[in-house]
C-alpha cells in the first residue's frame, strides 16, 4: 500500500466517503420503502 505511506489522510478521507455513501444510501433505501408500503397500505385500504 505505497499510498498509504504517502497520503495517510487521503486514503483514510476516500474511506470515511465511502462509508458515509454507504450508510447515507441504506437509510435513503429505507425511508424509500417504508413509503412505498405506506402508500400500498393507503391504497388497499
């Protein structure tokens, strides 16, 4: 890992990013699906 060695705080900032891409789009998915069974429950009721 020779950019590591070079560039410890670059490659530990595009992991941070990454993680927060990750766990920002899993909530986003949720919330995405909770409406969309919210709006099948309003509509079959």
């Amino acid at each position: 890992v020779a950019a590591f060695d070079k560039y410890p705080y670059l490659v530990v900032a595009i992991v941070a990013v990454a993680i927060l891409c990750v766990v920002g789009f899993y909530f986003y998915a949720k919330k995405q699906k909770a409406k969309v069974e919210e709006a099948e429950k309003a509509q079959a009721a």
